[in-house]
C-alpha cells in the first residue's frame, strides 16, 4: 500500500513557518485496473476544499491582527469577543473568525457608536465571493437553473445550493452590468459632447484669427494718399500742396490760393 500524504507550509508576514496536513491518500502498490491511478474526483475536491480553508482562514486571522494595532499609538487593542463568519467560495463554505476589538484609550472622543470594530466583517461585505458568482451567472445565463446546479455540484467541492439562489445571483449580475453599461454609454456621450463643443471652439478661434489680420491691419500712408486723391479724404477738402496734382489744368487757381494762404 502506498501513501501520499499533503501539506501546506504558510510563512506569515512576520516570518513565521505554520505546517498544515491537509490530506492522506492511499493507493494499492500493484493496480489492477485503470481507475485505481491517479486521484479520483471525490479526492480531488476534498484537497481543494482544505486548501481553501487554510489559505483563507490564514489569510483572514493576518489581517485581523494587523487592524487590531491602533494606527496612531500602535498598542494592540483590546479583544472584545470572537465571532464567525461564514463565506461561499467556489472551493466550498469556509467558517471564519471575526474577533471585535475595543476602541483605544488614546482616542477619548469617539463617538459610542463606534466603541468596537470588527475589521474581518467590515471586509467581507457580502457572504459570496466573486468568483463563485461570476460561475453560477454564467452558468446561469447558458444552462437551466437546475442544470447549473448539478453542474457545479458535480464538478467543484461548493456547497450544495438551489435553484432559487442561483437564478437570484444570475439576475443580480445582470442588473450589475446593464448598470456598468448604461454609464460607460453616459461617459462616452459626455465625452464626445466635450470634444464638440472643444472643436467648435477651436475653428471658431481659427476663423476669427483669419480674419483679424485683414480688419484690424494699419493703413499704410500711400494708402490713405490714394483714398484722399480719390475720395477727398472723406469728404475733407484736399490739402493745397496736392491741388496741382490733383487738378491738372487748374493749377493757377490753387496756387494762387496758395499764396493767398
């Protein structure tokens, strides 16, 4: 007889080496048929199941431990009582402590609503994890209600669970990503509403910089010369040394009224 037998060294973060056994199997030295090697299904799962355990309750008792040092005095607080907490995961239900701690003396003016904490049930914020709920939805959303179920009965060492809440969870994902897509879509009109408006503006500015040239450029003194030789000046009369420019032929008269000036 052969045995194989399992186990998960975890280092923490302080540098602790915690040994966990999780399985033992058994196997006869000299098969006979084909199915008698390798793990079967059923060996399978219970590995994944105690896996998930340790790896989760490990994880969950390090971050209760770093929440109960009080951030501004770092002395440990004191344990109020332990309770648990039960999680659905896709490897099967894993009971969890969730200790509540005591407010530090240092801080005298909390409020009594807040006199203890539970860090562990401030994280967990609902009792199924993601990933099992992403699975049962997708399930869900190609297979019946029920075939899901059996499906991941058969196949995963998750807890056993019913129609009911598999089609609640596929229905509740739903609503999530109509959701999710509804503002994505509102955030993409905003945004191209923006770069309208932004480019409107810009050929606005670029068509008045065009034109700003062309109106607001001075006068040169030849052209204002000509303006007057042609239009009097505006209906000014023309200066007396241009008169005998201006009015050939008649120079006499603007000469002499030049003297007279």
């Amino acid at each position: 007889m052969m045995q194989w037998t399992v186990r998960l060294g975890a280092r923490t973060s302080a540098g602790e080496v915690e040994t966990t056994e999780l399985v033992t199997f058994s196997r006869p030295g000299v098969v006979g048929t084909l199915a008698e090697i390798g793990l079967v299904l059923s060996e399978t799962k219970a590995l994944l199941a105690r896996l998930q355990a340790s790896v989760l309750c490990g994880q969950v008792a390090e971050y209760a431990a770093h929440h109960r040092v009080c951030p501004e005095c770092r002395v440990l607080r004191s344990l109020k009582d332990r309770r648990t907490r039960r999680l659905q995961t896709l490897f099967g239900t894993v009971e969890v402590g969730a200790p509540r701690f005591k407010v530090c003396r240092c801080r005298v003016t909390t409020p009594l609503a807040e006199v203890t904490t539970s860090p562990v049930s401030a994280l967990l914020t609902a009792r199924c994890m993601p990933e099992l709920e992403q699975v049962q939805a997708e399930l869900g959303a190609h297979t019946s209600f029920r075939d899901g179920v059996r499906i991941l009965e058969a196949l995963l060492p998750v807890s056993p669970a019913n129609h009911e809440s598999l089609r609640a969870r596929t229905h509740a994902v739903a609503l999530r990503l109509e959701a999710d897509d509804r503002q994505a879509a509102a955030e993409g009109t905003a945004v191209r509403d923006d770069t309208a408006k932004a480019a409107a503006a810009d050929g606005s500015a670029r068509c008045h910089a065009r034109r700003r040239p062309h109106m607001c450029r001075a006068r040169s003194p030849g052209s204002q010369l000509r303006g007057g030789l042609r239009q009097g000046g505006a209906g000014r009369p023309l200066h007396p040394a241009l008169c005998l420019g201006a009015q050939r032929g008649r120079a006499a008269p603007c000469v002499a009224a030049c003297g007279a000036a």
